[in-house]
C-alpha cells in the first residue's frame, strides 16, 4: 500500500520537516550499566537485544548545538552535557522497550493506518491535500529515506495501539470523583479592599536627600549604561541574489530532463477486489468467490457479501482509481496483468485472499516541457540561487575569517558595500538577527578590532561584521537620571507605606474590627454596586477576581468561624486586604450535565496517564539495559 509514495523525486522544495511523530509513553529513571564489551557500533543492548546508536548520537549532538547557539562562545559545563547524553539514551531505550513489547503483544499497525497517518501529516499536503511531491521533497530536505520514515510511523502507530489498551480500561471511583470535583469546584466567599499605592505618595518636595541617595546606591544597576557597539558590516542576502539570478534556456531544458520521471503520471486504474481475510480455508473461499463471479453473480453483490475489507466492501469492492504503486507487489501485479473486465484468479498477499476485477483503465502521460515551463523556471531559478548563495557564504565566512580586522578584504572580492550602524547592545538587534547574533560582536577579539565576525543572522542572510568602537556598561550619576529616580522612589515608598497600611487593617479586623467599616474609605468614589468589599462566592479561576487576591484566599485554611483575614499585593504595587467568608465545596450533581461530563473524562484521563506511567514503571524495574561507556566519544 505504501509504494506509492516510494516513486523517485528530484528537484528543489521550500519545506522542512520540523520532526516526526514521537512515542507517546513517559519514561525516566533508567539505570544504565556501562558494559566495556558492547562494541561502538552497537552501543546500546535493551534486554540483550542491539539498539542503532546513530539516531541517539545525532539526537545528543542536535541538542548540544541548541546549547551552544544560546550560548555562544562558552564551554557547556559537563554536568550538561552529562544530563543531554543520559536524555537521549533514556528516549531511546523508552522507543525500544515499547517496540519490544508491541512485539511480544503482536500489536502492529495496518498499511493502511500507516498511509492515513502520513497522508494527514500537515508538511505533506498542499492546499489541505496529501502530495508526492510535497512528501518526498520534505524528506529529502530532512535528509531522511521514505522507508526509514514509514518504518518508524508503524512503530508510532502500535505504540498508540499499546497506550490505547491500557489507558482505556482506567476508571476513576465514584467517591474519588466527588473528592476531586469538591475540590476543584470549590466556592469560597470572599471580599477585598484595594488600597492603591497613589494614595500613599508623597510628592518630591517632600523627599529625604540623604534617604533618596542611600536608596539610589542600592540601585544603582537601574540606571547604569547599556554597553554598546558601533559596527561596520556588508551583507549577503539570498532574496538580493534571486532578484538578480537569469536563467537560460539551455539549462532549463536540461533541468527537465533531469526531472523527466516527475512529469509522468503513471497509467492508473480502477479496481475492485474481494478481500477473504488470512486464515484457514481462505483459499477455498477466496476460490469459492472467484466462481461464484466467474459464473456470472454480480461483483459489486459478492463484495458486499463476502469482502472483509471494511473500507471498499460497502462500496461493492470498488478501491477507486490508483496506480500500482499503491498496492502490495501481488496485488498491484495481478490487476496490471488482467484486462479491463476480467475477474482473475484469486491472489494471495498478507492481508489475505483477493478475487479483483479492473473496472476501466486510464493511461499514463507525461507532460510537455512548454505545459510545465512556468513552475520549472521558478524551481530552477531557487535551486540555482540556493547553490550560489552557498558558495557565495562559504567565501564570505573565509575571507572574513582571513580578514583580521579588514572588512575590506571581504566587501571588494564580492562586491558587496559595507554599511554602519551604531548603539548595539548585548540585547540584539534585528540586523544581527537574535542576541546570539549580538553576542558575537561582544567578544574580546572583535571589541578590540582585530576580527571580522561572520554572523548568519537569519535563513538565507549572512552578515561579516567589524567592531569600529565600544564603550563599556558605566553607573550614571544621581544628578544625570534624578527625575526617574526620584519616581522610582517615592512608587516603591508608596508600595511599602500602603502595605503597611493593610497589615495594620489586618491586624485590627483579626481582633474584631467591623469589615464594612474600615473598607469604605477604600471604595472609589465613582465604583459601581457592588464593589469588591461585598462578599461573593468565586471560583479558583474567576476573571473578576485579581488572580493574587483569588491564589491567597483558596490557600488559606477555611475559618471555623467568623471570617479570615489576609494581605497581599497587586502587580501595580497596590496592597490588599482580603476577607474569607463560607467555603462551599463543589458537588458532582451541582454541576451543569456538560461540565459533569467534562470532569469524568478529565478524573479518567488521570487515571490513564497515572496506569501508563505504572505500566512503564514495570517494563523498566524488568530492563536490562548496557550502555557502552565510549557512546558518544
């Protein structure tokens, strides 16, 4: 079923595979046994059977590289590099265990779900539809083989078929299900007073001098100049050099030439089989079909009647039109063989007996190089200006890299006028790309001017940078930033004051103070019916509600009595007072039919993850795992 997506394909796609489908299962905790006689090429034995250590070595170098690009010029710390190396072995022996054990269960995912699941993933389609093209050029642009790929998908898919038959007997008890929801679904009563730091500033007459510079030598770090650079830097762009790219006629005709076999379509047909299911006497069924047909019964009838084919059988056996690569080698063989009309003798394949009858034939054609000129020009014209960039990049990187500190020597040999931007800091800038790209002009080599710096600051641009001036990070004095200054200290004198404020109303609410009374002067005046001071039941995740006032009343323990009281803090630096009244806990039969059933599904799906992990937990106590200690030298 799967050859059809097995034809050749050449040529140049703009799409990337991201990654492909991983194993669902949580697994950690592995014990590894370094074993000094597993050789380097069979660097990892899960219960005594070899793992490929290529994809574990690419994996630990892929994630070694993000490490660096966030942190460029600096040495990985081992106990880094320790953790990413034990993370690609725990993932790789967790897709062992697994496949090992779908082995033992004889779980195994059909050609056909294995077609589906491709056809569904979104880097293979083209306007919401599954495409060849699309499938086999983003492969190619991983630098992944089609076998390896559905290979690895039929894994994936019985994983899920393990999962599946555990997860879906978990079930959650009814009395854990009301625990749960009285929980969850919790009502608390609860009011609050805002008081807002305004209220408590002072105005800058008022501020102590000799309080405001203590303060300002304690926060100094505020208000200290960013360091900066100045750079000169010529760039290489991949849209500038396709703008500019010709292409001519000559080796566009050769291009198709080249590409030939992806402009022929292959000669398709439609056919309609009778599928009787592997087993005992399947061949004398299957033969039993054949007369029947044979002898003049109606297919489409028969199909119905007998097939076991689920997807084509209420459909009279019809499969529709597809070339032969679609099919399993006997079947496509069988009914490429047979004339238009003729119902042939049955065909064995893994899925069983076929009885097929080809319905109508549609011949293959290949199209002109005048029909597929357009599209051609511009796939040519991008391969072309892709393999020139290349170059282009490769001699930009060595003669920046021979450069010293010459940009010259980089812009003259490629045409390229060099241009300048000031007030770089550590942060970034867009020309250099991310802060990775900014990192690299702030090394000691390039502040002192004696490198250019090739910087690829973005797919398909490349910059070489020079350093022409630095100033360092430097404190600012009090005098030049004073008026910010001042702000900041007389906001944060204002938070303090109205926290203590509410600690104070606090205090004096604990000892029987009346809540409506000391709240009042905390309403604003314009406030609409009912203000925050009324009593209210809320939920854990009311909008209404300010998300630190909500955190602090449902952490706090329900009062026996009476009411409890407690302060915190707003993120505009107001403080809170906040009264907590009744609890209410939630009630299974309380909750409307939707959210009733949302919450069952949500307690079960718990249930599920919490069997998963205890289904792993038992494959790993029984691992035996070895792991040569040379791996990943």
């Amino acid at each position: 079923m799967l050859q059809a997506i097995h034809d050749n394909l050449k040529g140049v796609f703009a799409m990337i595979i991201l990654g492909v489908l991983a194993v669902v299962f949580v697994f950690w905790g592995v014990e590894f046994v370094s074993v000094g006689g597993v050789t380097a090429t069979q660097g990892i034995a899960v219960n005594g059977e070899d793992v490929d250590v290529e994809p574990v070595r690419r994996e630990y170098q892929e994630q070694v590289a993000r490490y660096q690009s966030a942190f460029p010029g600096q040495d990985l710390p081992e106990e880094i590099l320790t953790d990413l190396r034990d993370d690609s072995l725990r993932r790789a022996v967790t897709r062992e265990l697994v496949r090992q054990r779908t082995s033992e269960l004889r779980l195994r995912a059909s050609a056909a779900e294995v077609l589906e699941s491709i056809q569904s993933i979104p880097a293979f389609q083209v306007a919401g539809q599954f495409s060849r093209d699309a499938y086999f050029a983003a492969l190619s642009s991983a630098n992944l083989k089609a076998a390896a790929f559905e290979a690895e998908q039929r894994e994936v898919l019985a994983a899920q078929h393990l999962e599946r038959g555990v997860a879906g007997s978990a079930f959650v008890l009814p009395s854990e299900l009301e625990r749960r929801v009285a929980l969850l679904q919790e009502q608390r009563e609860v009011a609050w007073m805002v008081l807002p730091r305004a209220s408590f500033r002072q105005g800058p007459a008022q501020v102590d001098e000799a309080a405001l510079v203590t303060w300002f030598d304690g926060n100094r770090a505020r208000y200290r100049t960013e360091e900066q650079v100045d750079i000169s830097f010529v760039e290489l762009s991949i849209d500038e050099l396709s703008a500019s790219a010709e292409v001519e006629e000559e080796a566009l005709r050769a291009y198709y030439e080249e590409n030939l076999e992806r402009f022929e379509s292959a000669e398709r047909r439609r056919v309609s089989h009778i599928l009787i299911a592997a087993g005992e006497g399947a061949q004398a069924a299957a033969q039993k079909a054949y007369e029947r047909a044979a002898g003049g019964e109606d297919f489409a009838a028969l199909a119905r009647e007998l097939s076991a084919d689920p997807g084509s059988a209420s459909a009279g056996g019809d499969l529709g039109w597809q070339d032969q690569a679609t099919f399993v080698g006997p079947f496509g063989d069988a009914a490429w063989a047979q004339a238009p009309g003729v119902i042939g003798e049955p065909v064995e394949t893994e899925f069983g007996w076929h009885v097929i009858k080809v319905l109508e034939v549609e011949p293959g054609v290949t199209r002109s190089f005048e029909e597929v000129r357009a599209e051609l020009e511009g796939e040519y014209r991008l391969a072309e200006t892709e393999r020139r960039y290349g170059a282009l990049q490769d001699e930009l990187e060595t003669l920046a890299f021979e450069a010293g500190g010459d940009l010259a020597r980089v812009a003259e040999p490629l045409g390229l006028t060099p241009r300048a931007l000031q007030g770089i800091t550590r942060a970034g800038h867009p020309v250099l790309g991310d802060a990775g790209g900014a990192a690299r002009v702030f090394t000691a080599e390039a502040i002192a001017g004696t490198e250019v710096v090739a910087i690829e600051s973005a797919p398909g641009r490349v910059l070489a940078v020079r350093v022409t001036a630095h100033r360092p990070a430097a404190d600012r004095p009090l005098d030049e930033v004073r008026e910010q200054a001042v702000a900041a200290y007389l906001d944060e004198q204002a938070a303090q004051a109205a926290l203590a404020r509410a600690e104070e109303l606090a205090v004096t609410l604990r000892g029987g103070g009346e809540w409506a009374a000391l709240a009042r002067p905390w309403v604003p005046r314009d406030a609409v019916e009912p203000t925050s001071v009324t009593a209210r039941m809320i939920t854990r995740n009311e909008a209404a509600v300010p998300p630190t006032v909500a955190e602090a009343a449902f952490a706090a323990s329900a009062p026996a009595a009476g009411a409890a009281y407690g302060v915190t803090t707003l993120g505009t630096g107001d403080a809170v007072v906040w009264r907590l009244g009744g609890v209410l806990p939630g009630s299974l039969s309380g909750l409307p039919p939707q959210l009733r059933e949302r919450s069952r599904e949500e307690a079960r799906q718990r249930a599920a993850f919490a069997d998963m992990a205890t289904y792993m937990a038992g494959l790993r106590e029984k691992a035996k795992v070895e792991v040569n200690p040379q791996l990943f030298q």
